[in-house]
C-alpha cells in the first residue's frame, strides 16, 4: 500500500433494504495509526456501514475496499480483526480451544500469552464460553479480534457488559494499538468512550453522514456552554433570563447550559460581587452529539 492509502474506505455507498434507506451517499475512510469512532443513534445505518467495510453486505450503489482491495480479497481479509456485537462463538468450546483455533487462521498469529495479556482473559482459559459472565464473553471476543496482529480493527460496542476497570483497561489497550500502527473503527453508545478514544468523529443519521472531524471540531459545532459557580443567586431568577437554557443547583454550586456564555456570565457578576469558582466549558461530544442529530432528524 502506498503510504496513505485508506485501510477501510466507503465511497459513495448507498444501501437500501425494501423502502428502506440504510446507507445514503455514505463516503469514510479510516488510516493506518487513527481511530475512527462511527456515531449515530439506532437505526442510522452503522451496522450497515461496518457489514458493507468488511463485505458481509454488497452496496447497491458505491465501492467499499479495504487495504485497496475487495473486501472479499483474502490478502485483505487476513489483515483485519473483527469484533462485532453478535459473536455467535460455540459455548461448549474452552476459551484456550476457541483462541487456538481462531490463531490458527492466520500467517502469523500473536502467541498466545499476548493474546490473553491483550484481552484480560487470565484465568479463564479452561473454561468453556458458554459459562462465562456477558463481560467476560467480550474479553475473549476481544482476545480473538486481535489475535491474528491485525492492522485494522473493527470494534463494535466493545465495552458492553463491562465493569469500569474492565473498560479502563481496554481502552488503554486500544490507544497501544493505535499508537503501533493499527487502524481502529469503533462503535459506540457510550460518548465518554469516543471522547476518550477517537482521532476522528463520524456522526451517521438516516444513512448519511452529517458531521465529521475531530472531537474538538465536532464539540465546536455546537454554541452551548456549561457555567458553574458558587453564588447566592435565586436559580429561579436566573432560569429566566432569555440567554438560559437551564439552570439547577447543587448546595452552593450552580450549573447553568446556555448558548451565550459571555451574556450569561457578565449577568452573574453584576448580580452576585461575592461570586466564586466561575468556570465556563464548551460543550462536550455527547452534548455536540444530541444536538447534531436533532438538527438532522
């Protein structure tokens, strides 16, 4: 591949099921050493997006390729990891027969003592995969995504199931992929986790996509601020003040959402000389992302 080169690329794609539009004109592309992360509320198209990437779904109108190829290409194929929300994986097999037989697919597999370390899976190597707990069926379910040294890893609600130090400790393992090279497109409910994670954002709402950029890009999309401060003044006075959006109190603190920051805080220090602890913060991705797919829907 020259260097550049998209790993996974949709170009032009649209896919309809019956009267239904999945896909609409869709164009993404992700590179080497970047995480991609596909946004989008049920029903947007992202399953569809990442079954045509990997060739489990042929666009009616478009191209998708990976690595430049055919996603049918085996070269291609061998290439990528994959996990996706539905493993459909045997539940009689220990979790040491299914990363055997998944490592035996490729060239030029991790060795084992990796895989297990990359996915948190100690300890439950003799155990067979139906009788494990839903997060620890997406920790082998992630131990096989990466056990064939992908360069592009498909992640699909990875974190689902999982507790907070199980989650934590993925991500970390996904940023030391990335930092190796890996190209990584991820799908997720949970907005901290792009936030956290994500070089770039792609937000899908019916079949197209309606933003794309960074996290910071996407969040300065949106005019909303978040004032917080000590102060005195009545929470009611001040929900309604045009500029205000909302307003809540917490003990002291108050929490304010407007779209006209400057206005707003001007206001407060006129009407409260003893404020403190004034801190104004941009929207955040969540926040960005509510309001992108409203002004879409």
């Amino acid at each position: 591949m020259k260097p550049g080169t998209p790993t996974a690329e949709l170009e032009g794609v649209h896919k309809r099921y019956g009267k239904v539009t999945a896909l609409d004109g869709v164009d993404l592309a992700v590179s080497s050493g970047e995480l991609l992360a596909l946004l989008g509320p049920n029903g947007a198209g992202k399953s569809t997006a990442i079954a045509t990437c990997l060739g489990l779904v042929e666009p009616d109108q478009g191209a998708a390729r990976l690595f430049g190829e055919s996603p049918h290409a085996l070269s291609a194929r061998r290439r990528i990891g994959v996990m996706l929300q539905s493993a459909g994986l045997p539940d009689t097999l220990k979790v040491r027969e299914l990363l055997a037989q998944v490592r035996s697919y490729y060239p030029a597999p991790r060795d084992t003592d990796e895989c297990v370390r990359l996915g948190g899976v100690d300890g439950l190597m003799d155990r067979r995969y139906g009788q494990l707990s839903g997060g620890q069926q997406r920790r082998v379910q992630f131990a096989l995504a990466v056990c064939g040294r992908p360069q592009l890893l498909f992640l699909d609600e990875p974190t689902v199931g999982f507790d907070i130090e199980a989650r934590t400790s993925l991500w970390q393992t996904i940023r030391t992929l990335v930092g190796e090279g890996c190209a990584v497109v991820l799908t997720t409910h949970y907005l901290e986790e792009a936030e956290a994670l994500a070089d770039r954002v792609a937000v899908l709402a019916r079949g197209r996509i309606v933003a794309a950029g960074s996290v910071s890009q996407i969040r300065a999309r949106v005019a909303q601020r978040r004032i917080r401060c000590i102060s005195a003044l009545d929470t009611a006075a001040i929900g309604a003040w045009p500029e205000v959006r909302s307003v809540c109190r917490d003990g002291e603190r108050i929490e304010i959402v407007t779209d006209a920051a400057e206005v707003v805080v001007r206001q407060l220090l006129f009407e409260d000389s003893e404020l403190c602890e004034l801190e104004v913060q941009r929207a955040g991705l969540a926040e960005a992302f509510v309001e992108i797919t409203r002004e879409a829907a």
